[in-house]
C-alpha cells in the first residue's frame, strides 16, 4: 500500500510543537541566505526549502501558510535588510521610518511562500507517495519565484537557480534558465525531504535522482551554445567611488565631471569606456556642447568609444529618462533608456496617496519616466545589450536585445546600499545573465563591484570594492543563441502549471 504524506511519523511529531516548527521555518529562510554571494554555502539552498518542505508535509492549511510566512521573514529579513541602508543613510529617512518601511517590504515578500504553503497545503490531499514533495511543491515554488519576479514592477532576487553558477547545475541555465534551476534545485530539496522523512530506502532513491541531475549538469556545462564573433576588444570600466550623498547636487558636478575626463584619459586606447549609471547626474543636452562632446572626440581620436550612463530629457514630452549613451562626439548620441524603474527610487507609485513621503524621504529621481525604444546600442563595431542597474536581475527582459546582441553591457550604481551583501548579491545575478545568454558582460558601477564577466558567468576581473578605479580588461563578442534565449521562461512555467493541475487530478482519480 503507497504511504500517504499524512501518515508519515516526522510531520506528525512536529505537529506537537506548532510554535516550534514556525521558529524552524524562520532559522532555514534566514540559512538559505547564506547560500548566495558573499556567502555561497551552496548546499544550504537545497537543505533550507527541504526543511520548509518537510514543514509543510501533514500541515492544515493554516499551519502550512504561517510556516510559509515565518521562513520569508527569514529569508527577506536577513536577504533584503539593506533596503534600509538607501533609505535611511541616503534617503535621509528618519530611522524609525526607514526601519518601518523595510520590515513592511519584508513583511509583504513573506506573504509569497505563505500563499505557497496554503495552496501546498490544499492540493495535496490524498496525495500517494513523494510525489508532493518532489514535483508539487517544487512547480509551486518556481511559479511562485516567477510571480514574484513580475508583480507589481517585480522583484526577481534570492532566486535558488541564482545560487548554483558555481555548481554542476550551471549547466542548466543556458537551456532553462535561472527559474528553471531553481524548479530543479527545489526538486531536490523535495528528495532530501523525502529521503529523511521515509528512511534509508527512500534515501538511496531520492540521492539517485539527485546524482542524475548532477550528472545531467555536468554534461551540459560541456556544451558550448554561442560562438566567438570577430576579434576580442579592450575595455575600461571606469569605477569613480563617488559618494552617494555628494553624487546628484549640483555644486558637486564639476569635481564629478573632472574625475571621470582624468579616468576616461587614462582609459584612451580602449576600444570601450564604459562610465556606470548616472556617471553624469544632470541632462545630457547641458554638458554635450563643452564637456562630453571634446571628451568623446578625444576619445574617438585614440580610438576608444564613451559610453556612459546619464539623465536625458525629451522637451517634447517633458519626460525625463535614466539612460545609458553612446558618445561619439560628433553630436550623433545613441541612446537606451530604462524601461524597469525602481519604485520609489525612480518613480513614485500611486503618487496622488503618497505624496506626503516627499516631506520625510528624498526622493531625488522619483519623476522618471519608463524608457522605450530600441533594445540595442551600437559601438566598436559591436552590437551590445545594455541595462541599466536592476535590470539585469530581469532574464526575460535581458533577452529582448539577443540574438542580436554579441555583447552585454550593465552600469549601475549600489552606492544605494552601503557596504552591505546587496552588492555582492546583485553581481551574482549579473553572473547568471551572462550564462543565461552566452554573452559577455561588461558591468560598470559607483563604488564596486565593476567587472568583465565571460560567457559562463565567470568572472574574469573584477574592481576593488569602494576605491576609484579603471578596470582594463579583454572582451570577446559572440553570436548564436542558446535555447533559453530563444524559448524564455515559459517552458518552465507551463511545466510548473501542468504540474500543479495534473497531479492533484491524478491523485484524486486513484482515490476514487
């Protein structure tokens, strides 16, 4: 007779300590944490959801949605703290306000994998064996790391595929992508679970399938998808370690704009500069005439090409863009502006009930507009992919500009967070692009961590943290396409969505 997860000891044992089990639900979301950059226990994002899942066997629903909501305090608390950092240190937010803003951010995360756990909790009934353990509730938390990288605006991070760029199960990111090795990470979480829960027996298969998995990763890492495309060019990520709260007044532009002529003059020869986000905090149109069209025709001269990011204003519309430029110094600019804003960052939501926020946070660049146009740029004879900060956590945007592309480029700036983990977690998803897409990556920022990331996701150099510094570095261009670039997410949703219809329907009929 096929065992039940009801019926099975473990969960029936954790159900004696109700209050128990939902600290133990916290501590594994604020372990798996510590499987992302700068920590990178990668195990601990296989053993963090086996635990959440061993939880949720056997729970009421109630019980399973508190556990849930318990591990994404975990999670986001100790995995997003820092969103504090930019509103209080440079938003000037009073710290009460801050910290009230941060732990209500925290707090609605946590409702994702608390829905998780309710709707785990609802469509496993009379589900024979480990077959919710191992494929229900993985469908569920891959479609739940999805919705939650799209709603409102979106917020794609701590994503468990992100954690594996270092592992064997890299070699499925150019075919699945990061939600994909996240399904399949979850699907082992799901046999560790299975494998403590029944015993020896059930340990022996759940690592089988398991080794297989590793296996198959390991051969894919073999497969090479993309190809070199023309010669390797030189490029220089100017990092001017401007300081935050200096960065966007006005009196301090002069000494910002010095700075990056110095960077950029010692860059010349280089067949790309590249300047990070905001690199020039006021419009284009008011520095092209003086300031950054003689620096790009400089620049042309020792055959190098700017690229900078900067604010760009358009006078027929009045809207005013956060904007990667290509400078060639005969006034004829290339531009790419930003289509993911940052709520609150860039743009205020649901302004007419906010606007009070004004009184209390600074909110410097809360009147941009989202960016349309082109998904490419073009410079040193190559076609390049860019983004703008936070977008790269964006795989589905990402590959808007590809096959095209033979070249991504990223400037950002993480000042916003202090000396915190976001930086390190934010070049980790910078990492995954480049694996996902078979593309380089240059990736220019304020303070750090600018780096020159190869087409595995490696990275080749990289800037010290907080220091100014020109990091030079070889690039090769590629062309070709690699299957996630070419089908995106949504063999890996509707699988999750098949999944989740098929097997409680399946359960159901063999019960009846």
């Amino acid at each position: 007779m096929t065992a039940s997860v009801s019926d099975l000891s473990l969960p029936r044992r954790i159900e004696q300590h109700p209050r128990l089990a939902a600290l133990v639900a916290a501590l594994a979301g604020v372990l798996q944490v510590l499987a992302f950059a700068p920590f990178e226990v990668r195990a601990l994002s296989i053993l963090a959801p086996a635990i959440l899942f061993i939880l949720w066997v056997g729970a009421s629903p109630r019980q399973a949605a508190w556990r849930g909501y318990a591990f994404g305090v975990g999670l986001f608390g100790a995995g997003v703290y820092w969103v504090y950092h930019s509103l209080h240190l440079f938003g000037a937010a009073i710290a009460p306000l801050a910290a009230l803003i941060t732990a209500g951010f925290v707090l609605a995360l946590a409702l994702f994998p608390a829905f998780m756990g309710y709707l785990v909790a609802r469509l496993r009934v009379r589900m024979p064996g480990p077959w919710a353990l191992i494929l229900l509730m993985p469908a569920l938390w891959v479609l739940f790391e999805w919705w939650r990288g799209w709603f409102l605006t979106g917020f794609p991070w701590l994503l468990l595929g992100t954690a594996h760029l270092d592992t064997q199960l890299a070699g499925y990111v150019p075919v699945v992508g990061v939600f994909g090795v996240s399904a399949l990470v979850a699907v082992m979480a799901g046999c560790l679970a299975w494998g403590l829960i029944r015993g020896q027996r059930a340990a022996l298969w759940a690592g089988g399938v398991i080794l297989a998995l590793w296996l198959g990763g390991a051969l894919l890492s073999q497969v090479e998808w993309t190809r070199p495309t023309g010669q390797p060019l030189t490029a220089s990520l100017l990092q001017g370690n401007v300081a935050q709260e200096e960065k966007l007044l006005p009196e301090h532009l002069p000494q910002s704009m010095a700075l990056y002529a110095q960077l950029t003059e010692e860059a010349f020869g280089s067949d790309l500069i590249v300047w990070p986000e905001t690199a020039v905090p006021t419009f284009h149109r008011r520095l092209e005439p003086e300031f950054l069209g003689p620096l790009a025709r400089a620049a042309r001269a020792q055959g190098s090409t700017m690229i900078t990011g900067i604010f760009t204003y358009d006078p027929e519309t009045g809207n005013m863009y956060n904007s990667i430029a290509r400078l060639d110094g005969a006034g004829e600019a290339e531009f790419y502006h930003k289509r993911k804003l940052v709520p609150f960052g860039e743009y205020l939501p649901l302004r007419g009930l906010l606007m009070w926020l004004d009184d209390f946070i600074e909110l410097p660049m809360a009147d941009l507009s989202r960016g349309h146009g082109g998904w490419t740029l073009k410079a040193a004879g190559v076609i390049l992919g860019p983004s703008i900060c936070y977008e790269d956590a964006f795989g589905s945007q990402i590959i808007r500009a590809l096959p095209r592309a033979q070249l991504l480029v990223n400037v950002t700036n993480d000042a916003w967070f202090g000396d915190s983990i976001a930086p390190h977690q934010h070049l980790e998803i910078a990492r995954a692009r480049s694996l996902e897409t078979g593309r380089e990556m240059l990736r220019a920022t304020n303070t750090g961590i600018s780096a020159v990331i190869d087409h595995r996701g490696r990275i080749r150099d990289q800037s010290p943290q907080f220091e100014t510094h020109v990091l030079t570095g070889h690039t090769q261009p590629r062309d070709g396409a690699t299957p996630y670039v070419i089908w995106g997410n949504w063999p890996v949703v509707l699988w999750a969505v098949a999944m989740v219809v098929a097997l409680p329907l399946l359960a159901r009929r063999r019960t009846t």
